[in-house]
C-alpha cells in the first residue's frame, strides 16, 4: 500500500462520514476510476441530521436545496497546484427511499459517462509532493479556480452541491498517483492524521 497523503478537512461545520476506507476497502465497492480509498462527507445540522424526512420523502425526489449542506464552502484540503475543473454539470434532486432504488438503476448510464458522469463538478489539486486530490459533486457554477492556480491549504473551492453520481448534496474525496484519472492508481488517505469511520460527525472546529 502506498503512503497515506495527509488532508485537512475541506469543509467547516458538521459532516457525517460514509463510506470511509476505515471500515472498507474498496470504500465505494469498487476499484473503478481509482477510487478504492475515497471517502464521503454529508453536511448535517447541529442535530446531526440532513433534511428532514416528510411524507413524501420515501416516495419522490426531493430539491437539493432543501438539505442543509447543499450550497456550504468547501475549502482546499492541501496547498498545490489546480490540474483540473469541472463545473458545468447540473445539480439534480436528491433522492431517499424508493427513489434511490430507481436512481441506483440508472447508475450505469453515469459510469458510462466516464469519469465526469461520476465525480460531476469537480476541482483536482496535484500536491508538490506529487499525489493529487479530487473534490467532487460541487454545486453548478460555484467553483472559484481555474487549471493552473496555486491554491493554498484553506483558501475557497466552490460549494457543495449534489452533481454526479450522487443521492444528496455532499462532498466526495479520492487521492491518486496521476492526474489523468484513468490511468492513476489510488492513494490512501488521512485527515491530520487519522482516518474517520462511517457514521462519524466530523467537525474541524469542534
């Protein structure tokens, strides 16, 4: 196994942890797109929860706006270089319940969609040490860098929005060797040392 990049959080505020690589490897389920340690963060409120579940929750999509994550700052998690962008993907609603069993079913239009199908609107930062890092399903229109910009450990990304492969607005990290994500093997990751498992709130200044 390589050695783990070290991160810090790229978000403020409380978010949960899902699908870390502390409790599975491949994280995700998959290897595919290098994402065999990535690891997802859902924004919640002082509660600990997302949007609240209504009637027709389980029955229908629901606008991203109405979770309280969508639209928060996601910050960089590291200094280094912008290798790429994505920012022209639109945001969709967020599925729960049965809804999410019928997106679920079209996942394979999106993995056929390569890469950007997936991860949506994205920023990638290669870090002077060499790995780089991928900060996913950022809200349409939001992002604040450009391919070429050196970026400083904190400094504004974008916004969290639910493009991509996603059921609710939230933000998705993955550390590989390459910049051309088809062609990069995955790299493991920490968060100022250590690494969250699923279910955990992780709050930077808590």
């Amino acid at each position: 196994m390589p050695e783990p990049v070290d991160l810090a959080y790229p978000f403020q505020g409380r978010w949960l942890t899902q699908n870390s690589p502390a409790d599975r490897v491949p994280s995700h389920g998959t290897t595919l797109f290098a994402t065999a340690y990535a690891i997802d963060f859902v924004p919640v409120d002082a509660t600990g929860r997302t949007a609240p579940v209504r009637v027709g929750t389980l029955l229908r999509p629901e606008p991203a706006d109405r979770f309280p994550g969508f639209g928060r700052p996601l910050l960089a998690p590291a200094s280094g270089t912008v290798v790429a962008v994505h920012d022209r993907a639109p945001d969709h609603d967020a599925f729960r319940g049965l809804p999410s069993v019928r997106y679920a079913l079209t996942q394979r239009r999106r993995v056929d969609a390569g890469w950007e199908g997936l991860a949506g609107n994205h920023v990638l930062i290669e870090l002077p040490e060499g790995p780089v890092v991928a900060i996913c399903h950022l809200q349409r229109g939001s992002v604040l860098v450009t391919p070429g910009q050196q970026v400083a450990i904190g400094e504004a990304l974008g916004r969290c929005g639910n493009s991509g492969n996603s059921t609710e607005p939230h933000v998705h990290l993955q550390a590989i060797d390459h910049p051309d994500v088809r062609r990069a093997a995955p790299v493991p990751l920490t968060f100022a040392g250590r690494l969250p498992r699923n279910g955990e709130i992780v709050d930077p200044e808590g």
